[in-house]
C-alpha cells in the first residue's frame, strides 16, 4: 500500500547492480526472481554521513541549548499520514506523550503537517507540557538524537540512527522497511496508541534501569559503506 516501495521493487528490476545496506536485503532481493551476480552487500550509507557529522552534532550541543543536558529526555518525530490525518489517533498519541512528559522532557520538533492537524482538530489543549520546536535540520536533530533516553518516532530514517547511537527507538507503525534495525538494532515497531506507547516506554526505561538493554549492530554499518559501494561500482 506504499507508493514509494512500489518504486523501489520496480527500481530493483531496472537496476545492473542492486547494492544492500543490510543482508535482508539480499533475500528480499532473492525473492524477488533478482539474479545473485546483480546484487552486492555494501551496508548503510546512511551510517557514514552520521559517522562523520556526530562530532559536529555534539558541538552544536542542543541539548545544553533547550536546557536537557546531562537529564534524560525523549525526543519525537511524528508526521505520517495514519497517525497525524485521524483526530482520534493523533489525540492518543498526543495523551501517550504528556503522560511521558510527566517523567521526562518531551522535545518535539513538530512537522509542520502535524502542526497544522492539531490547530484543525482543535487539539492544542493536549500539546501542553510537551516542548513544540520548529522543523530542524540534520546537525540539530543528530545532537538531540546523540543524548535521548528513548526516541518516540514514525521517522523511517531515525530507526537507523538510533540504531547507531544505540539510542531506544519506539516507532508507532505496523510496518518498517527496516526490519534489521529490529532484529539487530534499538527499534521497536508498536500499535498507534497511548496504551502501547506508554507499555512501551516503561518496558525501556525498566530495561535501562535493569542494565538489560544491550543494542546490537548490523552488519556492514560502519562507516565504510560508501567505500565498499565504489569498490563494487570498479567490479561492476
């Protein structure tokens, strides 16, 4: 039911050479008729941007800038269509996110769709105690992703991250094009709902306090992906 991996099945079909930030995507490619000779691990690219630019991120220190640093905090994302275009879900989940405000700040760079969702819904009243910042870029985000306790997220891209920075990861979708960063990573996939996400929360916070919460790291993802992605550009 997603435009965009309609797109990439299409593009995987189209392409000479089919490069994989992660194994599961060598048999997803397999399963998909895709010949082996066509296909070649490299890891994720993603990861090298972030390798390089965290240093730069902790300079920026956001967190010393909104007032956080050295204190747990949750940082959220929210912006899909399923949880922000529904008045009940968005409700839930603005309800699930002052509940967690009661235990720790709750940084919120808001999508401007999002935004715009709550003024027409006339949700405001539930947004207070939640810390709404403008859209921010890359640097700014990485410097707040870099000391979060817990990520409350519908970001596909802050699965990776957080994967990376071995950050938790609560991502309110019934689906990821990700699946590494469950199996192998910080994230969690969980229902769009208060009930789930404060289970969710509690779960992670309770690991953290137990020291049962151990991250892992795929395969290929570290730092070096783009250079394998040119080497196997030369053999192609």
């Amino acid at each position: 039911t997603m435009p965009e991996e309609i797109n990439r099945i299409l593009t995987d079909q189209l392409a000479d050479l089919c490069l994989t930030p992660s194994r599961d995507g060598n048999f997803n490619l397999a399963a998909e008729g895709i010949p082996a000779e066509r296909v070649k691990l490299v890891g994720n690219v993603m990861v090298d941007t972030l390798f390089r630019l965290r240093p730069t991120a902790r300079q920026r220190a956001m967190p010393a800038e909104l007032g956080v640093e050295g204190k747990p905090f949750a940082l959220v994302t929210l912006h899909r269509p399923s949880n922000v275009d529904s008045r009940e879900v968005l409700a839930e989940l603005l309800q699930g996110l002052r509940e967690v405000a009661a235990v720790m700040p709750v940084i919120f760079p808001i999508h401007p769709r999002t935004r715009q969702r709550i003024d027409e819904f006339g949700l405001e009243s539930l947004a207070t105690g939640l810390r709404l910042l403008d859209p921010l870029g890359y640097i700014e985000t990485v410097s707040l992703l870099d000391q979060a306790a817990i990520v409350l997220t519908d970001s596909g891209g802050l699965q990776e991250e957080t994967t990376m920075l071995g950050v938790p990861c609560v991502t309110m979708r019934p689906n990821t094009e990700r699946p590494v960063t469950i199996t192998e990573g910080t994230n969690r996939l969980i229902d769009s709902t208060r009930a789930a996400m404060l289970a969710a929360f509690n779960d992670v916070m309770e690991q953290k306090r137990n020291g049962g919460y151990r991250p892992g790291s795929p395969e290929g993802w570290d730092g070096k992906a783009g250079e394998r992605v040119i080497a196997a550009l030369m053999e192609a």
